[in-house]
C-alpha cells in the first residue's frame, strides 16, 4: 500500500490529462450527480437543491437525449452511482445545516423508473441538529456502490478536513448509517466514484479529483495509493464516475463536462 493522503505533503498532478468534452445542456443548470451507462453510451446527471425531480441522459458532445421525471421529492439531491444490475441510486443526503433527522437514497431501474425502493437512514453518531459548528459533518454529496453495499463519503462543513466514510445496505428500510472510516482530506469532498474492478475510488472537491489506487476495501479506500489531480479550468467539480478502470467523467456546477485519463 502506497502511502495515504495527505493534503500537506501530498504532490498535485498536472491536469494535462483532463479534456472538456462539452458544456452541458441548458435543463442542467446545476449538475450534482452523474454516471455513465455503458450499455447506451450516455451519462446521466441531474440538478441539486431546489430543481425539479428529474434525470437527464446526455450524449459526450453535452446533447441532450432523454429526461427522465420521476415522482420524488428533490430535497437535496447530491450524487449518482450505479451496481452491477443497473440499478441507479440517487442520494438525496444534501445537508448543509446538518438539521435533516431522516435522509434518503433511492434506487430505481431505467427500464420501470417508476418503481423506486427508498433506502431511509440517519447517521449512528449523530445526536444533536445540529451540532456545534465545528461539529458539522453530516452533508453528504458523495455516494458509490460496491458488492451490494453503498458508501458515503462526508463533506465537512465544520472544520473542512475530515472525510468520514459510512455504510449502508442497497435495498430498501429503514437504518442507520455505519460509521467505518474517516481520513483527513484536507477539504470538503463534493462527489465519489469507484472503478468497475472496485480497485480504484475517486473523489472529487472545488477544482481537484483525489484518486485512490490499489484499494483493498473501499471502507478504507484512503489507504491507497493516492494522487491529487489539479481540475481548476473545471471550476466547482461536483461529480465523478468511472467509464472504465482508466477513464472518469467529471461534472461542474458552472456546467462543464470533463473526460480524465489515468494513462
């Protein structure tokens, strides 16, 4: 195992290997989430806070080609993964005042989207909404998939170093979210992937992707080996997810749609 990150130590890549691909459509005005959908060769994304419940499938060129509505409410939607049935989950685990009692994350099939299992659940160590400024730790913009469990990956609000990770399981009920790692990141984390081999989990914070490589378990995926890639021409990353074991696509809030190459 390489050494773990570090923000204080840790060397930053060149971006060399990030191209924009296409700016995204105007329906996508705020894009939270994505994934890639192998099988159509399409991404699919959606908006934040405060816009409507819907999915929306774009093309590499930023075309437009199916939107997707669905009957659920848009409290905070934050980030996408995928399992490898096909099921998509949408975490709805924005949290900025670290005051939401009950979270969600729900899982659904484009091929019957109105189908939707809700994956319910509050955090195991939180005991006051909120807590003590310092204390806010419970905004989660970060989610991924891996063998029929889901992580989630905190965005510190309060002190802005400490990336806690927690576990949930992929089927519907009522939980409370496991506590099972946490790592000093050094900034908030704004969204998650994890390659299809599950060796190698990114994650993404304002103008920069962490990657990890060589995990062994993606509890503790900071254990890696880590690289810290510099996106600031991307501006306010918000998503990430793998289209194969080498290659990412990244969204930003400001509307722009980037392919990065670990090669």
């Amino acid at each position: 195992m390489g050494r773990p990150a570090d923000s204080a130590t840790s060397n930053t890549t060149t971006s060399s290997n990030v191209e924009k691909l296409a700016n995204l459509p105007s329906p996508i005005s705020e894009s939270s989430g994505v994934e890639f959908l192998a099988d159509k060769k399409v991404y699919v994304t959606h908006n934040d806070a405060g816009n409507k419940p819907h999915l929306y499938l774009i093309d590499e060129k930023g075309k437009l080609k199916q939107t997707i509505k669905l009957k659920l409410p848009n409290v905070d939607w934050e980030d996408l993964t995928r399992d490898d049935k096909g099921n998509l989950y949408i975490s709805d685990t924005g949290n900025n005042n670290n005051k939401r009692r009950e979270l969600a994350i729900y899982k659904l099939n484009l091929n019957s989207p109105e189908q939707i299992e809700a994956i319910r659940f509050s955090y195991e160590d939180q005991k006051k909404f909120p807590p003590k400024k310092d204390d806010m730790n419970y905004d989660v913009e970060a989610l991924f998939w891996h063998e029929g469990k889901l992580y989630l990956v905190s965005k510190d609000r309060g002190r802005k170093e400490l990336a806690k990770v927690y576990e949930l399981p992929d089927k519907g009920g009522q939980y409370k979210a496991k506590l099972v790692g946490k790592h000093k990141l050094g900034v908030p984390v704004t969204g998650a992937a994890i390659s299809p081999s599950g060796e190698t989990v990114a994650l993404t914070s304002e103008g920069v992707l962490h990657v990890f490589e060589n995990v062994d378990d993606p509890a503790s995926f900071y254990e890696g080996d880590y690289q810290k890639v510099s996106m600031k021409e991307a501006g306010q990353t918000e998503a990430v997810a793998f289209e194969d074991e080498q290659t990412m696509v990244i969204t930003s809030e400001s509307g722009g749609l980037f392919r990065y190459s670990l090669n």
